[in-house]
C-alpha cells in the first residue's frame, strides 16, 4: 500500500502535475498509465479527476504543509551552505573541519536558531552531503622543491637501487 505522504515539490509544481494528469485522462489515457508516468498511485489520478469534476482548478489547488513549520527559510538553507564551502577556520572553528554540531553551532551564532546535532546530520545527509576529514597540507611544502628533487635525484636513487644487490647497499 502507497503512503499518504505528499510528494515533494513546490505548491506550483504539484498543482501543475495535477492539472497535466487530469488533462492526461481527458485525453483518453488510463489513471494507470497517468500514474505510471508521473510516479504517483492510480489512487491519487482518481481522486485528483474527482476533485477537478467537483471543483474545478480550484480543487486541485495545494494545500498548506501540515505539521510544524521550517525553522530556517530557503534563503538560509542556501547560506548555510555556502558557508559549507568555506574553511571552517574561517567561521572561528579551531581546525578545518566541518560536523553537525558546528553547523548548528554557526546557525545559532547566526540567526540564533537552535537544532539538534542528530537533526542536521539527516539534513546534511538529505543535501549529499557527508562528514570529511580534511586533506592536510603542511606549511613548508615546497612544490617547486619536491620537483626538482624528483627530476634530478629520484632517478639517481633509483638507478642505485637497482644495481645493488639487496644485501649489498
């Protein structure tokens, strides 16, 4: 059995699926073949046919989200991520790594909006996006340096190695 949950999308967008399959099915295709193409159930084809013979457009017109509303607005959603492509050095963190809890953290430092560190786990998750450790990179790293060295003195090493009898060097 098909849940009841609502299919994601935006009020517009799911008011425009229902017009297109109540046009479907006056065009002559079945509530299956409907269903099938907009991956909804038969059930919901029907009942959108219905309400749209009772009460026209209006009666497949969205209706509100029930339960509790967003605590952060699409607008901050999308901060919240951009701030996930910075450093987290740079938001006052003390090494280069970013986890639930410290993006709860810079919400509440922010907009002083509180959630739980199990909640913005799944949220995170939702937006594929996953714990990281850091790649490090020490600071005295001289590409230029390691280069040379593997231009010139790799090969030699290497060229020792292989004249040498492995008990002999």
């Amino acid at each position: 059995m098909l849940s009841d949950m609502r299919t994601k999308g935006s009020p517009e967008e799911l008011e425009r699926r229902r017009l297109l399959a109540v046009q479907r099915v006056v065009e002559g295709y079945t509530p299956q073949e409907v269903a099938d193409f907009l991956g909804v159930s038969p059930r919901a084809v029907r009942l959108w046919v219905n309400a749209f013979r009772k009460r026209g457009s209006d009666g497949l017109t969205a209706r509100p989200v029930s339960g509790r509303p967003r605590k952060l607005t699409p607008v901050q959603e999308y901060v919240v991520l951009t701030w996930l492509r910075d450093n987290p050095l740079d938001h006052g963190f003390g090494n280069e790594l970013w986890t639930a809890q410290r993006v709860g953290e810079r919400i509440h430092r922010e907009w002083g909006i509180s959630f739980s560190r199990r909640y913005l786990s799944a949220w995170l998750r939702e937006r594929a996006i996953t714990p990281q450790k850091p790649q490090r990179v020490p600071r005295e790293r001289d590409d230029e340096r390691i280069a040379q060295w593997l231009a010139s003195d790799w090969p030699r090493i290497k060229k020792r190695q292989a004249n040498c009898a492995p008990t002999s060097c």
